[in-house]
C-alpha cells in the first residue's frame, strides 16, 4: 500500500455537508434526527418556522395567553422512545388524569385510572361492564401493538423479524384461547358502536367510546371500521398502562423542548426559520436540499418529517417520481374533521357537576352513540356539525405561565369540521364558533361572560399554519385502507421511498399520528439498519 | 387537457353520447376511398376504427410493399399531442429513451413503462417543434399520460380523430413522393420530418415505417385526408401504387423484426395476469433503456432487474426449418422441455426464410440458445398433423435493406 491509496479528502466544505438532513422540527423530526445523532452522525434539522416543535409549537394567540399547539395531553408517548432517547416526560406525581364524560342532564360519568378503571356517575354493573369491554379492547389492541415498533413488513421482502412480528401475534391471538382469538378477529374491522352495544347500557360511555374511537378521523361510530381508531387509542400508554394519559410537568408547552433536548444531546444542529425549497434528486436517488433562499446543502440521507403529500407534491421534483407512486400520493386522503379551540378566560369555567378537581382531567362532551353519529352526518357532505362533539382541558391549570394570575386558558377538540366546507370556512368559522360557545356555555353556565379572546383553528388554519396538507394531525386518514403496508402508500411505507435516501418520518408514515415518536423513531432505526435488515 | 370538448347543455351531451351507438366501427377519413377499392370485404376493428385486413390480395399486396408502393391508411393508429415548457421533460419523464438527443424534426421509436418497469407500450415520438411533440401508439392511454403531467406544464390532448395518417411504403415510395411534388423529400433522412404544401395547408412527411423499407408516413388533418390520397394515388399510376391491407404490412414488419403491443407481449394495463407482463429487456427493448438520463418511469425496477438477474423472459428471432409457419407453436428445449412461445411466424417471401418472433423463459434464450424445437399444429382436413421443427436463434432484422437507409433516395 502506497500513499496514494489513502482516501482523497472530501471535496465538500463541511459546513454544507451532513450525514443526514432531517426536514421538520416536529416532534418525530426530532425523534429522526436524535436517533440518528446518536449513532455518532452528522446530523442537521431545517425547520421552516421560527421555532421547533411543529403542531406543539407554542403561540401566544391573546396577549399574555399561550397556547401550547395542537395537542393538548399526551396518551400514546412510547416508553421505549422516551427511554432510548432520554425523553423525560412524566405524568405529575398524584391520581391518573381523569376524563369527565359530560350530557348535559346527569351527573359527569368520570373514569378514573387508565381509561377507566374505576368509573364514577354510572351504576355499579355498568361500570363492570364497562372493565370487561375495556379489558377486551386492551388485549385486542396488545396484539395490534406489537407491529407499531417497526416498520411494516415489505412485501415481497419478508423478512426474518417481520415472521416473528406475525408469529407473535398469531400466538398472542390464540394466548387466550380460541375463543378469544375468533372474537378478535371478529371485531377487528367492526364499527364502534354494534361493539358498544353489545356490552354497554349507558349512553355517556357509549359517546366516549364513539368519540375516542372517531377523533380525528372521518368517521362516524357507526361507520365499518371505527373500532380501530379505537384500538390506535388504546395501543398508547401512560406510567405503563394502556389507555392512559397525561400532561407532563410543565405542561403541554415541555413537551417540545424535551423532544429538543433529546435531539441536542444528540449532536444534532438544529436550524428555524430555514424553509425547504425542493429536495435534490437526481436518478432517483436524494442528495440534500435546497432551502427556499437558495442555498444547497447536500447529504446522502434526506428523511423528510412533514407530510408525505408535502414532500412529495411540493419538494421533490414530479419527475424524479413515478407516475403510479404521485398517483397514489396525491389520493391519500388527507382531510381534516377536527377544529381546535383556544379560549382566553379571565377566570376558570365551571362545568356543571363536576367537582373543581375532575377539572383538571379530560372533559369530553358527547351525550351519546347517537350524538358523535348525528355531528358526523353533516361532515360527509362538506357542513360542520350543528351539534358537535369535543374534547376540553384546561392548559393553564397544568401551566400557570399560559394565562396571568387568575385568568384560565380553555382549549378543544372539535369535530366535525370538515377541511372542505361547503360554505367555506370564511363564513362558516364565525358560525361554528358561536355553536362551539353555546356549547361550552350550556355546560359551563357564566363561561361566555369570562371569554377574553377566542381562537378558533379549522383545518384550513391548521393547514396554513403548520402545512399540514388538509390540516389532518395524521398526516392522512388513519383507516384501514391508510395503515401499515399502505401508509402512505405501499412503495413507500417501509419508511424508505422509491428515491433512494430519502426516507419518510412523520404521523404520515407508519404508525400515525399522535405524540408517540415512533414515526420518527423507526424511520431513524430503519435507516440505521441499513445493509443488516 | 383533453380532446373532449364540453357540450352546450346536459341533454345535447346526452343526445351526442348515445349517438355513438349508430357507428359502432368508425370509417377513417380515408375510408371512401378504400371501400372503392375493395374487392374481398375483410375488415377487422383497428381501436374502434373499421380497418381491412386484406383489400384485394394478401400476397399482391405484400409484393407491392417490397416491390413497388404501398398505401396503407394508419389513421386509427393513437396519436397525442403534448406541448408545452416541460414538453421534453415530461416525455424524458414519460419514456424510456433520452428526449434530450431527438431533434427538432427528428422521430425515435421508444416505449413507457409504469413505475414496476413494466411496459405499457411502445410508438414513434415525434420532436415536431422545440416544446412539441406527437406520440404515436397502438393502445390509448390518456389518464396515464394526464396523470405524468401532474406538477409539469405541459399539455396533452389525443388527436387521433382529428390527424389522418397514410403510410407509403416500398422501393418507389420515393417516386411517387417526387412525382406528386414533393420537392425536398429526397433530403428526408431515416426518422426526418418534413413539411409539404398540400391543398392550402401543410402535410407532414416523415421517412417512418413499420415494413423495413424505403418508405414514408403523412399526416394531414382529417379534411385534407382525400385530397391527399388522390394527390399520391395520381402519382403512383406509373410506379405500380397500390393500397393494402394489414394483413401485408403484418409479414413485412415480421421480416422487419418489428413487435405489435397486444400480439407479441401484453401490455402492462391490458394484463389480467400478473405474469403475463414484460420489462423492457424481456422483449427486446433492453436498447432504448437510458440509465444516464434522467429519471423515468420504472428506471429504478429495470436496473433492479438486471441486477439482481431477475429478468425472467426475452424475445428472440427464430429461423425454423421447413416452410410452415409456426405462428404460436410451442417452443421446447431438447425437443422435451417447454421454452416459450412463438408470437408471431410467417415463411418469409423475401428472405425465403420460416421465421418467427419467439418469447422464451430465460435461461432459454440466454444461456441455452442450442438445441431450440417449434411443435407446429398445421391443421390438415380435420386433423393436426404434429411437426417438430428445428430452431435457431437468428438476429432480427430478418430482412435488411438497404433501400431503407439510402439517401437520397432510389427512384426504383
């Protein structure tokens, strides 16, 4: 060996060249990039907003009130990403966060635990009814979950882990008995509501039901399939129990930084207000991008964690793709049903029948099955619900730097809202704001007197705000059609795409949405792989 | 984007949607003047078109593609316009070869393939300006073809019904082209376009052809169809014109070595069976495949293929003893084991050769290429009489000529 053997060196500067640019300072972003960190390399984030933290981005939206983002508690963290990444997010020591289920007529059905392990407001047998069904759920949705930690298996490339992914579920299927495992895969692709029916009486927690299982997604309880939003829910955890949830110490508002913190310790530099232009591609293989100021950064490694449609419709290059592939990217469904409301309250609400303590948990509104079935109805034909369903914490209570002393931050979940209103959101938002407030005035007497300021984000806004293509938090529908294998969609759902080194890591790649980090995660450990799978 | 144009009101789209059904066959703009001229009454449907088969003799009228001139109507043949800024980029996208190199007023043959490499099917694409293109092919396939434009400004719209076409094959081509004045067609290279006067409009001319000979094909749009074919018809009394049938035209592009989409590989779109599509290199089309390019439908499955050696067929010319054609026999290997298929077979007039387009299942084709049998069923008053026949693996074309190339061209 001869001098001359050496390696020449690099003839990129340094400074424009990494191992792996990571496109998205959302949560699974950072996830991506502080397991790729981790791994010793060079790793850079470009994130287009002024701050990190995508959809948990935090915002002043009155002033001296803040709201934390999109999401407004944590119930599917997965403990094994906080763990390897060092994500210290905890529950504040104390009861489980309680989820108040309100009517309007009775006393708040409260569940208690993880998703009701002992619930207040209902009879005794309803209640035991209630932990037979959740039981069910529960160990249905374990068999589901063991597939979330990796990524979905290739067909046509079946490999060794993938088999003893399938054998473990045939096993933990029939672990229980045949019985049990004829009745899993009787439910799997049933709708909520014959579910419900089959086992509940009260209409309160068959709402919750619908509600939990339809969040997010466009359907209604009674459509085929609902159960498995259901599922998805309940395959997240909290302090190790299914079905759980939490907001951390802090609030809402450390989640991002904890995310951030992970990511930094990492080594990973992380750049704001760097928009991405396109992403370079050129034979089919990716080699960095190009911000929208013009600047080039090259790596070999490109995993973009935004929305697959925003990848792939506005940053890479039409040509660089096959047909078939835009095809099938362009028809992901990807439209918002859910609207979220920030309230500034000069005082906290008061919700009838609930005591000041249950305040500080979950408040859903849904009256029954029936409710969340009718709130649907309109939302197939592009109008909002007349009469929606939500879900509403109290941030400020979590986190007293969101409101001023006395005052009390209000945030919702609501749906139906549909992305592609009729009417369009211009005029419909003014409406849908002041029946969301009737709402919250009928269940909360005195609340619209105390209301300082009201924000209400629709998908649209959603959309605008933190691109998020049709402002679905999922980045695509989370149905049967969009999940595993298909999400987004087959030649790109093992989280590599058709271009080679350009990997997909947000709620729109395998497993969904949702503060988990495993999206990220995977895509991280998947690239990491490499050669070994 | 398309060539559908939108109705006055709903109950007139009606009327005209359901008008449809009174011509089942449509009647190419050259149609009056081949109905006076056929003698047999043997049409077939060409893509919807009424189309013959044979006008008054299969044989005189091959002899008179390969011996004097030939006129055959090509107007069903599919035919999109695509301009636009990204026209080159969109069809470099589209199609297998590299757009970049076809010149303004240049032709190539190509084929598409969708994203698994497989192929859709393969036609002429004419560079007709900068940003201005025509490809022409035997299956439609609009929504593909609308679909690849998506995120590139270029607009396609299928003018199949509006352009006429006539092809003008065979050693006088030429001389009835000049007759008919076309001055500057002797310039006209292999795969050269040109513009002609013609009846106050224009008429394209390129030196094209599906027969392996010296030959052209014209483009008018659909009103000036007639005048056009008496124009040539007039010229060509001298230099023994005659219209033919595709019965002809089959048997010189087998001698030509040429392939038909739907006879000699199944398209990817028109399959039912998932075995039964084809990558480029599994019929012959390996050469037009450009990796250098840039990127293009199903570049990443072709290469993968021929990495990973999992190409499963390729397309062969066979010559086979004897003088029977052995149009879809069975290919075997030692007599014993089944090798593929014949596509398409003809006894070859002028190379005086039996010889056939084949299909065989690698390694048949690759690594074996000895030892190749066809087991004719020749159908002899009622009963099969079995032949086994010796193959062998010859180069396509199986008929050269030089007449095809020469430039300027041969008067004769």
């Amino acid at each position: 060996m001869t001098s001359s053997d050496a390696p020449p060196s690099s003839p990129k500067t340094a400074a424009q060249s990494y191992d792996a640019i990571v496109i998205g300072a959302g949560h699974n972003g950072l996830a991506a990039a502080a397991k790729l960190g981790r791994s010793g390399r060079r790793v850079l984030v470009l994130e287009a907003a002024n701050a990190p933290g995508g959809a948990m981005r935090g915002r002043e939206f009155a002033p001296g009130f803040r709201s934390a983002g999109l999401a407004h508690l944590v119930n599917r963290l997965d403990p094994e990403v906080a763990r390897d990444l060092g994500i210290a997010l905890a529950a504040t020591p104390g009861p489980a966060m309680p989820t108040a289920v309100l009517d309007g007529e009775r006393e708040p059905a409260v569940l208690r635990g993880a998703y009701g392990e002992t619930i207040d407001g209902v009879t005794a047998d309803e209640a035991a009814a209630f932990s037979r069904l959740r039981d069910k759920l529960t160990f249905q949705a374990g068999i589901l979950k063991r597939f979330l930690r990796r990524a979905p298996p290739q067909l046509g490339a079946i490999g060794i882990g993938d088999i003893s992914t399938l054998m473990a579920a045939g096993f933990g299927v029939i672990r229980k008995g045949r019985a049990e495992g004829r009745d899993f895969l009787r439910m799997l692709l049933m709708n909520v509501a014959d579910v419900a029916d089959e086992y509940l009486e009260d209409d309160r927690l068959k709402g919750l039901l619908a509600f939990d299982a339809t969040l997010g997604i466009h359907l209604g309880p009674r459509s085929p399939t609902s159960l498995l939003g259901l599922y998805y829910r309940l395959t997240g955890e909290a302090d190790g129990k299914a079905g759980g949830q939490f907001i951390p110490q802090g609030g809402m508002a450390a989640v991002a930084p904890a995310f951030l913190k992970a990511a930094e310790t990492a080594g990973v530099t992380i750049r704001c207000g760097a928009r991405v232009g396109r992403i370079l591609a050129d034979r089919g293989k990716a080699g960095g991008v190009v911000l929208a100021d013009g600047s080039e950064l090259s790596a070999p490694v490109v995993v973009s964690a935004i929305h697959p449609q925003a990848t792939f419709l506005q940053l890479v290059d039409a040509a660089e793709t096959g047909t078939g592939f835009l095809r099938a990217i362009r028809h992901v469904r990807s439209a918002g049903n859910v609207a979220k409301l920030d309230l500034a309250l000069s005082r906290m609400p008061s919700f009838a029948g609930l005591s000041g303590r249950d305040h500080a948990g979950r408040i859903v509104i849904a009256r029954s099955m029936t409710h969340v079935e009718n709130a649907f109805n309109p939302a197939k034909y592009g109008e909002f619900s007349p009469d929606p369903v939500m879900e509403i914490v109290l941030p400020s209570l979590a986190d007293s730097t969101l409101a001023p002393d006395g005052a009390c931050t209000l945030s919702a979940l609501v749906q139906y809202a549909p992305y592609k209103l009729k009417a369009g959101w211009e005029t419909g938002k003014p409406a849908f704001l002041r029946i969301v407030i009737d709402i919250l005035e009928r269940h909360a007497p005195g609340l619209s007197d105390t209301i300082l300021a009201a924000e209400l984000s629709t998908p649209a806004d959603i959309e605008a705000e933190y691109n998020l293509p049709g402002g679905h938090w999922h980045h695509g529908e989370l149905q049967a059609d969009q999940l595993l294998v298909n999400r987004p969609t087959g030649a790109a759902s093992g989280y590599a795409t058709p271009i080679e080194g350009l990997y997909l890591a947000s709620a729109g790649a395998h497993p969904g949405g949702g503060i988990s980090g495993l999206a990220g995660w995977n895509a991280a450990r998947h690239i990491l792989a490499g050669d070994r799978r | 984007m398309n060539a559908l144009t939108k109705p006055a009101n709903a109950a007139e789209a009606r009327r005209a949607a359901r008008d449809h059904i009174a011509t089942p066959r449509l009647e190419t703009p050259f149609h009056p003047r081949l109905s006076a001229l056929d003698a047999v009454n043997d049409w077939y449907n060409w893509a919807g078109c009424k189309a013959p088969h044979a006008l008054f003799d299969e044989e005189l009228e091959y002899f008179a593609i390969r011996s004097t001139a030939a006129l055959f109507d090509i107007s069903p043949m599919v035919k999109y316009r695509i301009d636009g800024p990204d026209a080159e980029r969109y069809l470099n996208r589209l199609t297998l070869r590299d757009v970049r190199k076809l010149g303004v007023g240049r032709v190539h043959y190509t084929a598409w393939c969708d994203d698994d490499g497989h192929v859709l099917d393969d036609g002429t694409l004419f560079r007709l300006g900068d940003q201005d293109f025509r490809l022409c092919c035997q299956e439609r396939h609009l929504p593909w073809l609308l679909d690849s434009a998506f995120g590139l400004a270029v607009d396609i719209r299928e003018e199949t019904e509006e352009i006429a076409g006539v092809a003008l094959q065979g050693p006088t081509s030429y001389a009835v082209l000049a007759k008919a004045g076309f001055s500057g067609a002797e310039r006209l290279k292999p795969f050269d376009i040109g513009s002609f006067a013609h009846d106050g409009g224009t008429v394209t001319v390129s030196r094209t052809g599906f027969t392996g000979d010296l030959g052209y094909e014209l483009f008018v749009p659909r009103q000036a169809a007639l005048p056009l074919w008496d124009r040539l018809w007039t010229a060509g009394a001298d230099h023994g014109i005659r219209a033919i049938g595709y019965a002809a035209l089959n048997r010189t592009r087998i001698e030509a070595g040429f392939i038909v989409a739907n006879a000699d590989f199944v398209t990817a779109e028109a399959a039912l069976r998932a075995d039964r599509v084809r990558l480029p290199d599994e019929i012959g089309l390996d050469w037009l495949v450009d990796p250098d390019k840039p990127n293009f439908n199903g570049r990443r499955a072709i290469l993968d293929a021929r990495r990973n050696q999992t190409l499963k067929h390729v397309l062969v010319g066979l010559e086979i003893e004897g003088n029977i054609p052995a149009e879809h026999a069975f290919v075997y290997h030692r007599g014993k084991r089944e090798a593929g298929l014949v596509t398409a077979a003809i006894w070859s007039p002028t190379a005086k050769r039996n010889v056939a387009i084949a299909s065989l299942d690698r390694p048949y084709g690759t690594r074996f290429v000895d030892d190749l049998w066809v087991e004719i069923y020749a159908m002899r008053e009622l009963k099969y009489q079995k032949m086994m026949k010796r193959a062998k693996i010859v180069p396509r074309p199986f008929v050269k000529l030089a007449r095809r190339t020469a430039t300027p061209p041969g008067l004769r």
